[in-house]
C-alpha cells in the first residue's frame, strides 16, 4: 500500500461486486458500494444502475482483464455473508472482519448483523478514507469499533481486546482478499493469534488464491503486474490441501473448503469453470492441538 493512501485493491473489489449485483440474477448485493466508492468507479456503478447494457459493457471489460473471472468477488462476497447469517442464526454475535476494505456487512445485512458488535480491522489509511465515505450512516449493526492493525507488525489480539473485544464470547472471523498481499508468516502469526484469542465455537473464514497452475498462471502473472503498480503486492498464493494444513497447524478444525465449481451452479448458473480463488471456513473448537497454538 502507498503510505497515507487508502487501500487501491480494496476500491476494485468493491466496484466489482457492486456491479456484480446490477447482474439478473445477481449473485450478491452491495448498493453502499457507490457510496463509498468516488470518482469514476461511482460513475461506472451509476451507468449500471441506470442501463443494462452499461452492466454488460463494463463485465464484459473485466473479463476481457481477467480473463472470465470478473465475478469471483461477487462469489465470495456472497459465501461470506452467508456465513454470517449462519453465525448469526447460531447465537454468534461478534463479528471481525480482518482487512475490511470497503467491506460494508455492518451498514448493509439488516437481520443477520442486529444482534451483532462489529469489529473492522484494517491499515489505518484505509480507514481514514472509509470513515470520510461513511459520514454518520448508522450501522445495522449492534455496534461498529474501526481497529487500525497492520498484520505485519501489530499485535491483533491486544487491538481487538482494547477496542472491546469479548474474548469470552464466540466470533465469526472473515478475512476475505486479504492473505494473498502478505507474507506467510505473517498469516501464521496471525492465525496462531486468533486461535489464542477466539472462544471456542468461534469461526473463520479465509478467502485465497489458488497457485494458479496451468492455465491460471499467466492470469496470476498479469494480476500480479497491475497490483504491484497500484502498490500492493501478490505475496501468497496457495492450493487447498497446504491452506487445510496451514489453518489446522494453528489450532482450528476445518468444517469445509470450497470454489467456484461449488458457488457457480449454487448462486447462479453461470458458467464459471475456474477455481482460482477459495474460501475454507474453519472452527475454534475446544481443543487445541496445533503445534505453536
Ligand atoms: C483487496 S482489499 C480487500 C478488502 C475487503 N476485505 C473486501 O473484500 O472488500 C485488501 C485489504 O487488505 C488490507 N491490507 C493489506 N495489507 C494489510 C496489512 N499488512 N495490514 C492490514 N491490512 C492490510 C488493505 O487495507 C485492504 O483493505
């Protein structure tokens, strides 16, 4: 990230999924996307509110730049906010979401966030810029604390705890376009620190990016090269059985790991053969066995 700059990546995820949902059927909802978005990314969102066509038009550029994979955000959108609405129906009324972004769960999920206290941790440059966006737009949520942490060198549970973070109480974790702009150990810090942290019951759910083998890997490179000029930097990419390994190495049990081929004919029918981008969801159980847990 540039330094005093709001995240780049978390302004296009956020325009992606925000037009993913002027899509029929669309496969998940954002509508604070143009109001946290500015400039010409707003403009864009509004063209496609307004004209159909405008949708087509601007998807049809992001899968020409991705080749055909311009929903995965809207996919992953869509998963992770029903796994908040499980948690939720489950009693669970923490929510952290690591790297926030634009992410706008707390102002946006009605039901499913009421009950809940909303932790959002991210680079404070990214904040500074959400929080201007927002204004004084009540959350639907229970509470909403902004946690400024830098995964690489701060301490997250100590953050979390002072920002008023119930250690006692189950919580729904989601870290959603986040690890692949870190370094592994960085994950692992991370993941061991969450695992001393969350009660048991507590849940996570990571989204990652495949190695991109075979046909993906030229996609990953082009990615690659446009993230690093927007200052961010692909650091980890990973296949499923090493991201199991990972996330049970730190303490967690796995309840499942899934991709597109799952979320393609689930959410929408539309043909989306690739599985570059994953979500395994995981469980603080009461045991915890992993080796530097
Ligand atoms: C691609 S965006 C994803 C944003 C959001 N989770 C979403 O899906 O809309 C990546 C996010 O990770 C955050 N981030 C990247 N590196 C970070 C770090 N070292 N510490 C804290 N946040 C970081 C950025 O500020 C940004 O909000």
């Amino acid at each position: 990230m540039r330094p005093g700059e709001p995240s780049r990546t978390a302004q296009w995820v956020a325009f992606a999924r925000g037009l993913a949902q002027y899509e029929a059927p669309a496969i998940a909802q954002d509508p604070l996307a143009i109001e946290l978005l500015g400039s010409w990314y707003a403009g864009g969102l509004r063209a496609a509110a307004l004209a159909p066509a405008a949708t087509r038009l601007l998807m049809r550029v992001g899968d020409t730049v991705t080749g055909g994979r311009s929903r995965f955000m809207a996919y992953r959108t869509r998963v992770l906010d029903d796994v908040v609405s499980e948690a939720a129906a489950k009693g669970i009324d923490q929510l952290v979401i690591l790297g926030a972004g634009l992410d706008a769960r707390a102002w946006r999920l009605g039901d499913s966030v009421a009950g809940m206290d909303v932790f959002e941790v991210d680079h404070p440059d990214t904040q500074v810029y959400k929080r201007e966006r927002l204004g004084d737009r009540p959350p639907d949520a229970r509470s909403v604390v902004f946690v400024g942490v830098d995964f690489e060198h701060d301490a997250l549970d100590a953050k979390l705890l002072a920002a008023g973070f119930d250690a006692r109480r189950p919580a729904v974790v989601l870290w959603e376009g986040v690890v692949m702009y870190l370094p592994a150990e960085a994950i692992d810090a991370t993941l061991r620190t969450l695992c001393g942290l969350l009660a048991p019951g507590s849940r996570l759910a990571i989204s990652y990016s495949r190695t991109g083998e075979g046909s993906g890997a030229w996609l990953r490179t082009a990615l690659g090269v446009v993230v690093a000029a927007a200052g961010e930097v692909f650091r980890h990419h990973e296949e499923p059985a090493a991201m199991r390994a990972r996330v049970e190495k730190a303490g967690f049990a796995v309840l499942w790991d899934e991709g597109h081929p799952d979320w393609a004919p689930r959410y929408c029918h539309r043909d989306q053969p690739w599985d570059v981008q994953r979500i395994v969801l995981a469980e603080r159980t009461g045991e915890v066995g992993g080796e530097g847990a």
